[in-house]
C-alpha cells in the first residue's frame, strides 16, 4: 500500500462547477497535509496546507481534513479552465520536510 | 527574490555513468530537499539536507547521494547509472521551519541511454 493514494483522475468538470479532489495516507502519525498544483511541464507549487481536522478554506479552495478517515480533501468552488492542473496531495512525514506526494489527479475544467 | 535554480535542465548519459546535478535555493533558505518525478510512480522523496547536513533520507539505493554546501547550495549525484534513473529531478527549497511550503525548482531531466 502506497503511503499516499490519489485517484488519478482524469476528473473533467464544466466551468463553474465544483472540482472535489480525494486523498488517503497510510501514516495515522501524520501531522500536516499539503495541496500542491502542478500545470503540464511546470514545477509544483503550493495552493493549501492543513493541520487540524475539519475545514480550512481559502478563497475558492477548500481543504478538509479528516484524521480518524484518514482522508483530505481539496474542493475549488467556481473552477475556471486556468485549474486545468495535476494536484499532488502531500503528507508531512516526522520532522523537517520529508514529504509523502500521491501520483496527482488531472483534473481538466471544460469552458 | 530569485527562485530555486537547477543545472543543467537536461542532460542525458548512458547507462554506467555518474551525474551530478546542482540546486540553489532561494536566498535565506536553509532547507533543500530533492525528489524523483517519473510518470509511473509520481514524486519520490531522495532527501533533505539543513544547514550541511542530511536531516531525512528517502527509500533510495546509496548510488543516490547529495550534499550540501555552507552557502546552502546542494548537490546530488547518481553514480553507476541505470535506464531506470531516467527522470525528472526536482530541487525545492524551504526556510526551514516546518511549515511544509516547499518551492521547487524547474527540475533536471536526465535521460540514461
């Protein structure tokens, strides 16, 4: 078993839509939870990051974390084609910044 | 500020080779991890260096090295090369506290023939 699984996707959504994109870890140790974006032939770059369960949003993203699950979640409200993106989930694993990264889920926002 | 910068973008060997790729992170940063991108398996943590010294090593065989220099500048090395080293190899930096905001580099693509 992966340490971070991810659907990978392909999720096609229309314009305007809500993307919901899911995310399970292995570790219960685990502290902190990242989102990363990545667009086709550029690096990751970081949208959201939570530690607590529950919701954590900002502006159209929505992170929701869940320990007993095990589950994190990313929701983007409004998506517009500019989302047209791979999301990494990432799972903070002990100390210092060794992370856990899921295979992406593609995610495509048809105008 | 200047971002994270990888040398050379792309480079390709055959296999047997070594290969030795350079990162510098952003200016302040003391934190630089590196990881293996491949379509197959998605991103693989390699290991962390902080202030010189190795803090977290990933599940990688010992072909697979790095370090780093007092200017925070980091180097990694792929010795005795094999086709399945062909990959992405990405570079991020972070100040360092455990906030997990990491900024990658644009990465070094390394092709083994």
């Amino acid at each position: 078993q992966k340490e971070v699984e991810q659907n990978s996707g392909p999720l096609s959504v229309p314009e305007g839509a809500i993307a919901s994109l899911n995310c399970t870890y292995s570790d219960r140790g685990s502290q902190s939870f990242f989102w990363y974006r990545q667009y086709s032939g550029k690096s990751p770059e970081l949208i959201m990051f939570i530690y607590s369960n529950g919701d954590k949003e900002d502006g159209r993203f929505t992170a929701q974390l869940n320990k007993a699950s095990q589950y994190v979640s990313l929701l983007i409200r409004d998506s517009q084609p500019s989302d047209s993106a791979t999301y990494l989930c990432a799972v903070n694993i002990g100390t210092g910044n060794q992370f856990y990264f899921g295979t992406g889920t593609s995610l495509t926002v048809i105008p | 500020k200047a971002g994270v910068t990888q040398t050379p973008r792309y480079l390709i060997k055959t296999r047997g080779q070594q290969v030795t790729l350079s990162c510098s992170p952003i200016s302040g940063h003391r934190s630089v991890s590196w990881y293996q991108q491949t379509p197959g398996q998605g991103l693989q943590f390699l290991f962390e260096y902080f202030s010189e010294t190795q803090r977290n090593k990933g599940n990688f065989p010992g072909r697979f090295s790095g370090r780093q220099f007092s200017n925070s500048r980091s180097e990694m090395n792929v010795s005795t090369l094999e086709l399945g080293d062909s990959a992405l190899y990405l570079c991020a930096s972070s100040s360092g506290t455990n906030t997990g905001e990491l900024f990658f580099g644009e990465g070094s693509r390394l092709t083994v023939l």
